[in-house]
C-alpha cells in the first residue's frame, strides 16, 4: 500500500530554508520532509526549474536565500 502526499512549496522552502543551510542535499531534504531521496530529489529538481536552487555538485544543491525570501519567491 501506497500514500501519496502533496507538499505545498510554500512548506518545502520554509523547511529548507529554515535550517540555515546555505547547500542542501537530497538526503538533507528526505529526512527533513519526511520523503524518500528519490522523491527529495525531484523536489530539489522542481526547486532548480523554479530558480530557488542551484546545482552546485553531484550532489549538493546552493540555496539562493536572496529568491528564497524576496516576494516573488515564496
């Protein structure tokens, strides 16, 4: 049996970005949601399309903390 929840991105950056972090990873966000790595890596990818993230290894991604808080972002 499955169960299929639905994140708000207004919750995911709020999470992110309350950590303080300046890099997150998809094993980061997967213990902070609560989600798998494979889900927190397509979350993380969704974040990069967005433009609140960027890719900055394999597998560290750099929170853009200036997007993360201005009005148009959240």
């Amino acid at each position: 049996m499955s169960v299929k929840i639905r994140l708000s991105l207004d919750y995911i950056l709020s999470m992110i970005g309350g950590t303080g972090l300046n890099y997150v990873t998809a094993k980061r966000v997967s213990m902070l949601l609560g989600v798998s790595t494979k889900s927190a890596g397509r979350i993380l990818a969704r974040l990069e399309d967005e433009g609140f993230i960027e890719r900055y290894s394999n597998r560290a991604y750099r929170v853009k903390r200036s997007k993360l808080y201005s009005n148009d972002g959240i």
